[in-house]
C-alpha cells in the first residue's frame, strides 16, 4: 500500500456512522462503582538515581481550545498536572518525565492538515486518528505501531475497563492476519451521557384541549414554585395528565395518535393557517433509527444496522421501514404532518422548522433540551402558557404485523461509552522511552483522572502546578466540588465554570485527551419535571448501531465499497419516500412497494450487508 492511498482515503467521504459517542452536557445516573478502574498511578516517586530526564512526545488532535485561555494546549491544567508526574526510569536509572507538544491544525484545514501530515511522512509521535482512515491501514504502511505488548504490560486500567465492558472490548482491538491486535486506543466513559435532545411537544395543549381518556374528567396544571426575585419557576410545572396506556407519559403509537388529534384540535382553534400537530426530517425519517426503528427495531433509509441476533441488516428495504411509511403516508393524511417538511432540506435533524417551533405553531418535534418546561412562554400571542415534554420513541402497536409491533426502539439518537477519536502511536516514536509514555497513558483511564477529565482540578491538584488559568478565574480551591445524593457521591463544577456561558467549561480540563472519562458522576441540578422528560430520552438503549471502533476495523477497500452504495441508495430513498409520505406512491400498495425495493436494490446494498455481516462474525 503506497501513502497514495492513505490520502485518497482520508479526503474520501467518510460513511456516515448511526451511532453516537461520548458524553453529552447532561450524563445518566450511574453508581461510583460502575466506573470500575484502579486508580493506581503508574509513577514512580523519587525510585530512580536523583536524577530527572525528561521525554518529548509530538501528538496531533484535532482542535484545542482558543487563544483566549492559552496558546498551546499543553498549557491546560489536565495536562500540565500529567506532565508534571514522574512515570518511569531510563537504562540509566533515571526518573522520567513525559514532555507534551500538541500540534493542532488551523481551524477549518484539519482534514488537509491530517492528509498532508500522511502523505508525506512528517507526522508526530501520537495521532488522533479522523474517522475516514482505517487504522489498518496505518498500521500495514508501518505508521501506526502494534501497541500490544505495551498495552498488555503496563496498562492494567485499561485492560480493567475493556473486561468490565466486554461489548466494547471486542472491538478494541483489530484483526491482523488472524490475530487481534491493539493498533490504536480509544476513548470511554463510566456511563452513556443523557441526551441533549429528542421528541418533544406540547403539554399545555394536551391540558387544554384534551381530556382524562379514562374517565373524561379535564386535566389541569401549574407551576408550583416560584424564583427568589418572585418569579415563576419553569421548571415546577405539575398536571394531572394521562394517556391512554394509562401514564403520565406517552409509551405507545396509539397515544401518539391520541395526542396528534389533540394538537389538531389547539391549531384549528387556535387559528394557526401556517402550523401543523408534528414535523419530520426533509428525507421523511431519521438515519438514526428513532420513529423508524419504533416499528421493529433498527433503522431505515440507506444505512445497516444489527439485529438482537447480530445480523446485519440493510434497513431501506424491511417490513419496519415499509411499515413506518405506512403510519407517516396515515398521519399526512390525517393532517398531522407538515406539509412543507420535504423543502427544509437545509434543517439540521433537531432543528427542523426552528422558527415555527419557538412561535409556538408546533405540537410535536425534534428538538433540544434548551427549551423544554416553560422557557418560551414569553406571555405572548401562542407562546403564552407553553409548556415543553420530553417523550420516547413510542411502541407500534396499530400498524404492520406482530413482527413490527410491541417491540422496544433498539435504535435511536444516544451516546455510548465509546468516546469517539483513537489515537495511534506512530514509528516516530519506536525509539523513545514507551514504557514512560504507557505509564502515563493507563493512567488516563484510572479513576482518579477520569474525574479531572471530567471537571478538571481539586485545590490539593492544582497545588502542585499552581495554573496560570485557575489562578486567573479565581479556581485556586478547586473547579468543582462534591455533593452526596441517593445515587451516591456526585460532582458539580464551581459556578464561575458552569455558569460561564463559554468554553471554560472545557479549558480547565484535559477533555481534548482520550482517556476515561466520569460523566456518570456529574450531579444533575435540574429540576426534577426537567430531568423526567429527558430521561425519557434514554428509555431505550441503542443497540442497533455500529459503533466508531467497529467502523474502523473495516479496510480502506470496503469502506470505499460501502460508501459509494450508501451514497446512491440513500440519494434514491430520500427522493422517493416523500412520494410514499405524501401519497403520490402508496407503501399499503404491494405493487408501488416493489417498485422501490426493486430501484434500490439496484445499488446492491447486499454487498454492504455482506462486508459488515463478515467483518460482525470475526468479533462474535
């Protein structure tokens, strides 16, 4: 393989992965003990002669924080206090010191910077790795460096998390002739992240519109606390609302519908001409899976997935997604869709009509956390008195066959444990004292360090490096701090940090750094009405999507394979499910069906599901 390759590669377009990594703003509730990590600091104090040397390592990510807080990112307090560490000896009995020089590319120029670096052979010691380049084939053109002994030796941190959590251990390592091999280490954490989004909608009009489907009293509803300058509080809402499975959250399609025909009674009364009971993507569905993945698991559209049973499945074809179609091509024609959703083709996925959303012309949508309660209620025309849910991904139970019904969404919008970029060691670095930097590495997924990833310094920490930037915003007693609750002992970043508005949050700590990180200890200090709605973001676990280290494993061939089909099949599917949406193609219509599964399996996408289903039977 010539270097040729590696930069066709990595200008290549990158398939498009249906899973999520990392943390997001607001992490699940999970025990202290599932963080599951030694701790133990792979340093040695004082063991060597006296002396102290000190071993430069080059390392490339893909961006940093801005100059505002410092100007190379070894300045970062995280980094400063790994740097400051003894992690070893040399031949000479020496203690040593890991050096750290970030080499971070000119915002807008990563790739080019990224492809630049390969193509000619001036790459640094560590790499974060971009998600178009298979660390296979790094590794078989001799940059990228078989880690295995050193991973195995010094890195028992590591190796820990990877036994406690053996779905993401399969694929911490890469097939190289038969043999499994650490190539690259990634990212993790001790929990999946809450959501930062998902379906939302109206609960003041369900208040005022509907009423008890059980006995058919009214509901009502109010806020019950209010702001220490008098204020009501947002967050305190209270009702008495029910659906018609019986809770006080919607769980299956038929309380969907209960509650789009209730949206549809607040516009017409409300004489909203240009609103409309719920909005879908320009494409009709969500590559994520989602609504999709609500009518027997996995998604739709041009993209795999893997079953409970570990078969992949290529899902624009499957009864699921021809059995969503025939609940959208239903509800369009019951009014409840927008009509105009296949011209905002320009809408980011969670951001689908934005304006008509916060003029409150909108029952049910995809949308943020940012506006869930009563944070538009401005007292306003139609934004006075909105109040904002949370909702799953409902159950089908109305439409296709047993097949498609009673079944929980396996695939949605939703972090991993995965963190998302790997990084390699290069040959660069063959010759330099390894065995300090994988001390130092395997302490970055120790406990201790998974909590300054996650909220920087304690006072004790910082002490011993006295940072220029907690000094400047007056964090000399720490950047967070403890608070004890029924899950367990949780942290909070000092307000100077969370309430910043910027991105402090994240120049105190290492987060550029793949290691471990502790979302699952962050104390959540929302209201409870706020933290219920998107709890039932995470109601169901995704487990239909491929994960960023089993995408890696596939080889530079398969995935220019794999990309070309998914480009065309799904350029062919977002032009015509609209038609089956809208009417003009009728998906009850067995004739109409066949017509598009036949188009799209034009573009072979067996051969997709071949290479993942192979690339899936070495691992399982």
């Amino acid at each position: 393989m010539k270097r040729s390759k590696l930069l066709s590669l990595a200008v290549a377009a990158a398939i498009v992965c249906t899973s999520l990594v990392g943390c997001s703003s607001k992490p699940s509730e999970t025990n202290t003990e599932q963080t599951g990590q030694t701790g133990q600091v792979q340093q040695t104090d004082g063991s060597g002669s006296g002396e102290t040397v000190t071993e430069k390592f080059t390392w490339w990510i893909y961006n940093a924080e801005d100059s505002t807080y410092y100007a190379a990112y070894e300045e970062n307090p995280g980094i400063q206090y790994l740097t400051s560490k003894i992690w070893g000896t040399d031949e000479n009995g020496n203690d040593v010191k890991i050096e750290l020089e970030f080499i971070v590319p000119i915002a807008g120029a990563e790739t080019e910077n990224y492809n630049t670096l390969l193509a000619t052979g001036e790459y640094p010691d560590i790499i974060q790795v971009i998600s178009s380049t298979p660390v296979l084939d790094l590794y078989e053109e001799n940059i990228a460096m078989d880690i295995s002994e050193y991973v195995q030796d010094y890195m028992p941190n590591y190796l820990a998390y990877l036994e406690e959590n053996p779905d993401l251990g399969e694929t911490a390592t890469n097939i190289v002739d038969d043999n499994l091999k650490y190539l690259q280490l990634y990212g993790y954490s001790d929990a999946v992240g809450d959501n930062w989004c998902g379906f939302s909608y109206r609960r003041d009009w369900i208040i005022k519109y509907g009423v008890n489907p059980i006995d058919g009293s009214t509901f009502s509803g109010s806020y019950t606390e209010t702001n220490e300058d008098g204020s009501m509080n947002m967050d305190s809402w209270e009702d008495n609302v029910v659906f018609p499975s019986g809770g006080y959250h919607p769980v299956y399609i038929s309380d969907w519908e209960w509650m789009l025909d209730i949206f549809a009674t607040a516009i017409e009364d409300q004489n909203i001409t240009d609103g409309y009971c719920m909005n879908i993507p320009y494409s009709g569905y969500q590559s994520f899976g989602d609504l999709v993945s609500s009518f027997g698991g996995g998604t739709g559209g041009g993209y795999w997935y893997k079953n409970p049973d570990n078969e992949v499945i290529f899902g624009g074809t499957t009864d699921t997604f021809r059995t969503y179609l025939q609940c959208m091509n239903t509800w369009y024609a019951n009014g409840w869709i927008d009509p105009a959703f296949p011209e905002r083709a320009s809408d980011r996925f969670f951001n689908v009509d934005e304006a008509g959303v916060r003029q409150g012309k909108a029952g049910l949508w995809y949308g943020s956390n940012t506006i869930l309660g009563g944070r538009l209620d401005d007292g306003e025309g139609l934004l006075d008195g909105i109040v904002i849910f949370g909702a799953s991904s409902p159950i089908n139970d109305i439409y296709g066959t047993q097949s498609q019904q009673n079944k929980e969404p396996d695939m949605i919008y939703q972090g991993t444990k995965e963190g998302g970029a790997s990084f390699v060691i290069t040959d660069k670095a063959k010759d330099k004292n390894l065995t300090a930097l994988f001390h130092m590495l395997d302490y970055t997924y120790s406990s201790e360090f998974a909590l300054i990833k996650e909220f920087g310094l304690t006072k004790e920490q910082n002490a011993e490096i006295q940072s220029e930037i907690y000094t400047r915003f007056d964090l000399t007693e720490g950047s967070y701090f403890s608070v004890e609750t029924d899950e367990g002992i949780r942290y909070q970043m000092v307000d100077t940090v969370r309430l910043d508005g910027g991105t402090l949050v994240n120049a105190v700590r290492p987060i550029k750094i793949t290691g471990l990180g502790a979302c699952g200890l962050t104390y959540n200090a929302d209201a409870q009405s706020r933290i219920d709605s998107m709890k039932q973001w995470m109601l169901y676990k995704n487990t239909g999507a491929f994960t960023n280290s089993f995408i890696s494993q596939l080889s530079y061939e398969d995935s220019q394979t794999l990309s070309s089909i998914q480009i065309e099949a799904r350029d062919y599917v977002n032009r015509t499910v609209p038609n089956f949406i809208k009417g003009s193609m009728d998906p009850y219509n067995d004739s109409d069906w066949q017509t598009y599964v036949d188009e799209v399996n034009k573009y072979n996408p067996e051969v997709g599901t071949k290479i993942y289903q192979d690339l899936l039977d070495q691992f399982k």
